[in-house]
C-alpha cells in the first residue's frame, strides 16, 4: 500500500483533525500526494455506489422492485452482463429470486446447498471464480436451457449486522475480463448496505400476506371498513418518518388512536446495557427513561416475545407491578406486544394502556401485533437514516478541513462547493466561488486549467502536476500545483470533477520548485517536466 492509501486510511480510521492532516502531507513527496487524491475520488465514487443503493432502495418497500434495482446498480457498477438476488425463504429452507418476464414476475427456487449460490449461502464464504465450467459446483443445465455462456463467477452472501447470511448476491460475466479482488470487497458492501432494505421489504410482504389473508376471512363493513382504512392509512404514514424522535411520537399517537386507548409506549431495547429505553415528553423537553430490560410489563413481552394483555393491573404480584408505569397515571388494563425484526429477534415493545370501554381483547392482540411488524420495519429505516446522516457529515467534515484547496464541480463544469482552503488560497468568499464556471475565476492565460477541466470530464481520466501561474479576479496572481480528478457516478456516467489546489506561490512572489528558479514561469508547465529537467 503507497503513502497515499496509508493517508487515506489514517484519515478515515482517526478522523484527524486539519493540523494533523497538515503535519502529514508535509511528509509526502508530490507524487504520493497526488496518489492520495487519486485514492480519495476512488473512495468518492465507491461512497456514491452505496448512497445510491442506500437511497434508491428505501424509496419502496416492493420486494420485487427493490430486487431489481439491486441487480441494476451491481451490474452496471461492477461491469456484469447478469445478476441475480437470491434471498432465503425460511418455511420452507429454499433460496428463492424473482424476475420479470414480460408483465409478469417469475419466481425461482432452489434448495440451499445447491450450486454455488447455495455454497456461498451455507458456507458464507464469497467466491470469485474465473472459469465457471471447471469448477465442480457450477451446474451448465441453465445454460443449456437458455443457450447462455457462463465465463465467470462473483458471489457474496448477504450479511445482516449479527452475521446472520440472509441470501446471496451473483453476478455472471464481467464485460472485460475477470472480476477482481476490488470487486468482490464491493460487492460485499453493497450486499451489506442492501441487507436491511431487502429484509423490511420482506418483512412488509409477510405482514402484508398475512393481514390480506386475515382480511379474507372475514367480511368487512361498516365501522369494522372504516377501522381498517384508518389502520392502513396510519401505518403506512409512519414509514415516511425518519428522525428518530418524531417517529416515537407517531408510533405512540397511532396505537392509542388505533386502539381507543389513553396512552401508548415505545420501549426500544439497547443491547450493550441490556436496558429498555424510551422517550417521554416533560415540560416541552424530551427525556430518555430507561430501566433494565428483565423488569415490568414490558420487560416480560420482551424476554418471552410474547403478547402480554393485562386486563386488570391491580391483580398483578407486587413484584411484577411495574417499572414501566408512570407515578401519577394509573393503569387499569395494559396490553403489550414485542417489535420483531424479519429473523425474529425481539428489539423493542409497544405497551398501550387503558382501553377506553373495557379490557383489550383477542382483536386488539392481533391488530397491535401486525401494527408492530410494521413499526419493526419504520424503526430499521430510522436508525439507518441515522448511520447514513452520520456518515455524510463525517465525509463533509474531511472535506472541510483537507489543507488541499478543493473545488467540487457538477457534469456541466459549474463549482457547487469548495471548502475553506480553496477560498483562502483563491481569497474569495465561498459565495463568491459556488454557482461560477471556472472560467469566472481563473481568467486571461488561465485557459489551461478550464481546459484540463473538459479533458477530465470529456475522458474520465485524472490529471495531476500541473505547475501553473494563473490570473484572478482583481489582478490577483497565483501560482499553483493542480489535479483534476473525474467523480464517477458509475461505469459510463460522469457525475463530475474535483479540482484540487496546492499553492507554491501567492501574490507574485515564486518559490522553487524542485530546482526550477524561472521568475517569469509559463502559465502551465506539467510538473513531471520540470522534476525531469532538473534545470
């Protein structure tokens, strides 16, 4: 690994702050330099692989959609003719897939330990396999079927947080050549960021199968219609709440709404203290309640992952009554049900309390239940828009405080961001830089920097080490070490271009270079020519 990845790394592992960053460059030669920025619009373009999965997979909660988008962006990213999802079906122990064929969806199902997607599933070691016919698990029968010519192999078993293998992702024939070690740590990512995006839409087909077939068996009218409409129209909405918080407060609004009770609460479980936690409103303020999980009424729906309906409080032990019932509002009749992820894991509970006209029955057991199941799936999409948010502002905060100049330009050559060095360096307010085509800023002899700019943006390729003495705004002269570098939103799509500034020289006094002492420099050299003239 080069001084640039090892910066790299050093960056993105210790999150180190500007002066550290600074103390570190200043140790590199200009090549490592220029290998750290290339390092860093590789790491740029992976980020915009996986934001895209992250945001094109939360936008439905289709299984079929999301199946096909998922093998839309790997092959096209990864530069794979086929792909294929295959997830695995726990009643019945199979790997199943889906694909669309003509205006209907075929499904596809085959046990688990056959070929080698069920040998990446049982095993959960990826594969990447050059010659698909010489290996002993690939099965030709589909390629007899089809007339399709497998090459290649790349497989990867889809992961969940705990290391639970959830499906597997396969694509077939890399457009040029084989698939690489880079891709198959790629793919890996991507399967782990899709992993809670394809569990919640199999979660919503259960809880959807299951409620529709509730639904018929029995007859629907008149309040019992109404109830129902409300019920979907509530749970469907809290799908599109994203902050933690306010979600908690729909969560709760809902259920006592749903069940005609006084009051309603969400106990989420944190599994490093082993505690119950909660989120209460107090004189405007919002506070976090916890107590340990094992405790109360609550606690015995979260141990046992059970239905807990309490019709009557006052008959409960002492010892049982309760932790999770507020002094000052009794009461009477509690009913709880455990949230429950798609392998079954217990992550909170939704306890409501006192139904308005006598105890909670079977009927309000069963619709608390399918209203959890719905909550388990609004609750994942919450917490990851949190990782992702925490993300984001971690790259921006890189981006922020790199002692490197940076200005970040879309496809059409328009600056829409740059951080604190660029403005410095350039001594232009950052409103002044964002919204301008480069050739507003760098003007006169500076054609050679626009010009870089289209050759990057029209090949995709970098260019880095360029000596240049360039005229600003005002009679502002600077002289600098520039790098283009493309921004790849994928295989054939520029999404961009960052110009990075280092500068040698402002405000018309020269420093050398590497042994280049002309006062009077061109207005672009290649820096590579001047190193290797040693003049």
């Amino acid at each position: 690994m080069g001084s640039g990845a090892v910066l790299l790394n050093k960056v993105l592992e210790r999150r180190l702050r500007r002066a550290d960053i600074r103390l570190i460059l200043d140790t590199l030669c200009r090549d490592d330099q220029d290998t750290f920025l290339d390092e860093l619009s590789d790491v740029l373009r992976k980020l915009i692989t996986l934001t895209e999965v992250s945001t094109r997979l939360s936008e439905s909660l289709s299984l079929d959609v999301l199946l096909s988008r998922l093998i839309e962006i790997t092959t096209e990213s990864l530069e794979a003719y086929r792909g294929t999802v295959f997830l695995h079906d726990k009643d019945t122990n199979e790997l199943y897939s889906r694909a669309a064929l003509g205006n209907l969806i075929q499904e596809i199902r085959i046990p688990i330990h056959q070929g080698i997607v069920g040998n990446v599933f049982v095993t959960g070691q990826p594969v990447n396999i050059d010659d698909a016919y010489a290996d002993a698990r690939f099965n030709p029968e589909m390629d007899k079927k089809t007339g399709y010519k497998t090459r290649n192999v790349l497989a990867v078993p889809i992961k969940t947080k705990d290391r639970q293998i959830v499906g597997v992702i396969q694509l077939l024939n890399k457009k040029s050549g084989s698939f690489s070690e880079n891709d198959l740590l790629m793919l890996e990512a991507i399967g782990g960021q899709a992993c809670a995006a394809l569990q919640n839409a199999q979660t919503y087909e259960i809880v959807s199968r299951t409620r529709h077939e509730e639904s018929m068996q029995f007859q629907q009218v008149g309040k019992e219609r109404r109830e129902e409409a409300q019920f979907f129209k509530f749970t469907r909405e809290i799908f599109f709440e994203l902050r933690m918080e306010a979600l908690f407060k729909k969560i709760t609004e809902t259920t006592a709404t749903l069940l005609a009770a006084e009051r309603s609460v969400l106990y989420l479980h944190d599994d490093k203290a082993n505690e119950l936690w909660s989120m209460t409103t107090h004189e405007s303020q919002t506070v976090r309640v916890r107590f340990p999980s094992h405790l109360g009424i609550a606690g015995s729906a979260l141990i046992t992952g059970e239905i807990v309906n309490i019709p009557d409080t006052a008959k409960l032990p002492s010892s049982i009554f309760p932790v999770d019932i507020e002094p000052g509002f009794p009461a009477h009749s509690v009913l709880c049900a455990p949230i429950k992820t798609s392998e079954g894991k217990v992550v909170g509970v939704i306890q409501v309390r006192n139904k308005k006209g006598g105890p909670f029955d079977r009927a309000d057991e069963s619709r608390l239940e399918i209203f959890a199941g719905y909550a388990s799936i609004a609750i994942r999409n919450a917490e990851l828009f949190e990782a992702t948010l925490k993300s984001a502002n971690y790259f921006e905060s890189i981006f922020r405080t790199l002692p490197n100049g940076l200005l970040l330009m879309n496809a059409n050559r328009t600056i829409e961001d740059c951080n604190d060095a660029a403005s410095d360096i350039l001594d232009l307010p950052k409103n002044r830089i964002v919204g301008s085509q480069v050739g507003d800023i760098f003007l006169g002899d500076s054609k050679c920097v626009t010009n870089a700019v289209e050759r990057v943006v029209q090949s995709a390729k970098p260019e880095a080490g360029m000596y240049a003495r360039l005229n600003l705004l005002e009679g502002r002269v600077v002289t600098l070490n520039l790098s283009v570098l493309p921004i790849l939103a994928d295989h054939d799509r520029i999404a961009g271009a960052i110009l990075a500034l280092d500068p040698l020289v402002t405000r018309g006094t020269y420093r050398t270079l590497q042994g280049y002492r002309n006062q009077n420099p061109p207005a672009y050299i290649p820096i590579n020519s001047v190193i290797s003239t040693g003049s």
